[in-house]
C-alpha cells in the first residue's frame, strides 16, 4: 500500500524547508538558492490530500450520462493514486475525489461547486449542462479552481477563463464534416433538426448548417426541445410535409429516443437518416423499440469510442460492475482528461491551478501515446485556457453490437471522416475573440476550415 504523505499546514510550515510568503529556501552551490513556489499545503483538503472533484447530476435520467462520466474520472484518479499519487518535490500525495451534485441547473452546479471550494478543493471536472458551468465560470479564477470542461457552445467554452481546460471537440469543427457527410456521401439534401435551445445546440445547429447551405443543400426545418416536451408529433408532420430527407437530432437521451421513435411512426421511415449530437451510447439501443428506430444513427465521437482494445474491455466490465452501464461517448470526456490534469501537476512541481494550467501542453505532447482519445496536442490561448487538440470519428451505431464485448460506434468506411480535427485552427479568431462579436466569423465552413489550416 502506499504511504502518502498526510501533510498539514503546520507541518509543511515546520519542516526543515524555510517557507517565507510563498519563496522556498534551500540550499545551492556557493550559498543558499531562492525558488519561488507555492506552497503546496495551500491546495490540499483538510485531510492533507489534493482535492479533484466531480460535479455531475446525480439523481434523474441524466444519470446514464453523469455516471459512466462520474466513474471515468474515479478510476483515471484510482490510477494515478495506485501507482504512487502525484509527486510534488519528492513528496508523494494521494489525490481524493468529492462528487457535488450538479442538479441539471445553475444553482445545483453553483451550489456543489461553493461546497468543494469550502474544502479547499481547486479542481473539478464534469458539468454536463449548460447552465452549471455557466455559472461556476469567473467564481472558478477567483477561487483559484481550474475547471475541466466539455460541453460545447460559444457563449459557454469561448468566454474569457484562464482557469479552464476544454477537453472536448468544438461543434465549429466537428459539424462541417457531419454537413459534407450528409451531402457529398449520403446524398442528402433537405434536413429537418431540432435543436436544445441553448448555446450548446445553437453552435451544432449553425455549425452543420452553413456548410450544408454552401454545398448546396437546404435545411428545411429548424425546432427547439420545449421544456418537459415528450409529444414532437407537430414538429414530425411540419418534417414530413416539406419533405425532409434527414433527420438531425441535436440532443441526447430520453428525449432524443422519443423523437426518434415519433419519426419512425409519423412517416420519416427508416429510410431517412439519423444524424446525431449529444448523449447517444448503448444505452439507448437496450430495448426492441431503440434498435428498430435508431439503428445506424450517425454520430461524430472520440477516436476511442469507435475502437476495442484489452483497456477498453477492462474499463467496459469495471463500468458495467459498478453501474449496469457500458462505455459510452461521455465516458471519454471525464477518464483522460482527467489523467492530463495529474500529471501537470508534476509536470509543473505546483499545485497551483495557474502552473498546472500552463503546463498541460507539454503533458500532452509527451504522453499523448498513454491517452485512449488519441490527442494531437494542446492550445493555450491567453485569455480562454486551454484547448484540447482531440481528433473525431463519424460512426454508425451499430443496435446488434454485443456492448458487453465490443464498440457500440462502428467508424464509417471514408477515411476523411475518421480521426479528423475536432478542434478549430491555431489562428481561428474565436479563441481571442468576445463570444458576443456578431463580425467574428463563429461557424466557418468546411472551405474556410481548411483555408485557415492551409
């Protein structure tokens, strides 16, 4: 078992170190050598662990994302603690995980987030809707709380906020290549959606859009998820009568499974193609109902999702252990992510949030060969923290697959479409752009995409 070190403010004050106002003194050649450092007592929990917590639903329908997404993070932080927890200056600390409950709401997400603060907890990742981490950022930078984040939308993601890492694809790179798909490879022309009515929906939507308009094609409806809607038979026969020949579901779930199902019986048969965003995994194909109506959804997902290994099924029978769930898509967003955070903090000697920030970059350029998601970097801006450079596949659900023993994601067959960038260019202007900047261009096409990457 490992002997962690169960500092104390008094004790870290007391040992044979000098600290003085943050400047450690230790000896050096020739005299004594100053090194500015911050105190790593500073960022431990009463209990003289690092403090990284999660904060998801943890109660409600949303629990078929939260916990699969809830246990990732537990065992990348299991991980680290098994192989001797993170090491700061020769000192080794066990790494804790708090889980707040993010309710699905501003307050719940606010509440949890005030509670981890309170125990000196300066991490956290998770934050599945829109509206927590919304409210949590600008508090996080000035806690000093570096928040891990993955849900897309300008208003959201592209704010201001030196204290965040973005772990995630952007919707502005991952919907053109869904829009070329549609087009150029399924052949389709006029597209109904229907949308969360949020940033996080608005940026897939207009994404998507604007490339499928410039090639040519039409999007013939445009709908919003009404809240506590079950019945979408208005917004089906609106589809229907207008001739729509996709489907374009940017939601996840429950109530994409409902409007999957109304389509299929109010006459968008199953010769219309599903496209998807959100929460869709295995989940959903569990009952006859779910593998007749959305069997080959298409759906972009991380490297990882779409592929099978001896780590995946581990990971596969520990989840479906622990919860009665299988891997699915958000998984990915709480198991690597949260292992690049550990170990900037040895990359950086720190455990302050401002150092460890700094230096995920260089932790993923070093271990990317160690991460499941396959990144090709990292980008720091000045304002906006740092982006994750995570490649994407489009897939096709497979209904039938034997989620207990392989992918529920089968990549499609087109190379262009399997491993490319979910990030936008280094020199896109959203990265120092104000989210409100309405002469930014904030969906650029796929044309303008590769202009921009040359």
């Amino acid at each position: 078992m490992t002997d962690y070190n169960d500092i104390s403010r008094r004790k870290f004050l007391s040992s044979s170190a000098q600290v003085i106002a943050g400047v450690s003194i230790t000896a050096g050649l020739g005299g004594l050598s100053f090194q500015a450092q911050a105190a790593p007592a500073d960022f431990l929990t009463a209990g003289g662990k690092i403090g990284y917590g999660t904060i998801l639903p943890l109660s409600g329908g949303f629990t078929v994302v939260s916990q699969p997404w809830i246990h990732a993070i537990k065992y990348a932080i299991d991980e680290q603690n098994a192989a001797g927890g993170v090491t700061i200056g020769g000192t080794s600390y066990e790494v804790e995980n708090p889980i707040g409950d993010e309710q699905y709401s501003a307050q719940g997400g606010l509440t949890a987030f005030r509670r981890q603060v309170a125990d000196n907890v300066h991490y956290s990742g998770g934050y599945v809707s829109v509206e927590a981490p919304a409210a949590v950022q600008g508090i996080n930078e000035q806690e000093n709380h570096l928040i891990v984040l993955g849900i897309t939308g300008k208003d959201l993601c592209l704010t201001d906020n030196k204290h965040r890492f973005f772990e995630y694809a952007l919707a502005q790179a991952t919907g053109p290549y869904m829009a070329e798909y549609a087009y150029n490879v399924l052949g389709k022309r006029k597209v109904g959606s229907i949308e969360l009515a949020n940033t996080w929906g608005e940026d897939f939507y207009f994404s998507f859009a604007k490339t499928f308009e410039k090639l040519g094609g039409e999007m013939v409806t445009r709908s919003y998820l009404q809240p506590n809607q079950s019945d979408f038979s208005a917004q089906i026969s609106d589809m229907v009568s207008k001739g729509v020949d996709c489907l374009y579901i940017i939601m996840g779930d429950g109530p994409a499974s409902a409007v999957a199902l109304q389509a299929r019986s109010g006459g968008l048969g199953t010769d219309i193609p599903i496209l998807a965003q959100g929460a869709w995994g295995p989940e959903m194909y569990l009952d006859g109902q779910g593998k007749a109506t959305m069997d080959g959804a298409i759906y972009p997902g991380v490297v990882a999702y779409t592929e099978w290994s001896d780590k995946h099924q581990e990971l596969n029978d520990k989840l479906y252990a622990d919860t009665g769930l299988y891997l699915n898509n958000w998984f990915w967003h709480g198991y690597d992510s949260t292992k690049i955070v550990l170990w900037a903090m040895e990359e950086a000697q720190s455990l302050d949030p401002a150092e460890v920030v700094a230096a995920i970059p260089a932790v993923v350029e070093k271990r990317a060969s160690e991460l499941m998601i396959k990144p090709s970097g990292a980008i720091m801006t000045d304002k906006k923290g740092v982006f994750l450079k995570i490649p994407m596949t489009i897939g096709k659900f497979n209904a039938n697959a034997d989620f207990a023993k392989e992918q529920a994601l089968v990549a499609v067959e087109d190379e262009k479409y399997v491993g490319f960038p979910g990030w936008m260019p280094e020199n896109w202007e959203g990265y120092t752009a104000d989210p409100a900047d309405a002469a930014v261009n904030w969906y650029p096409t796929m044309d303008e995409l590769a202009a921009m990457r040359g």
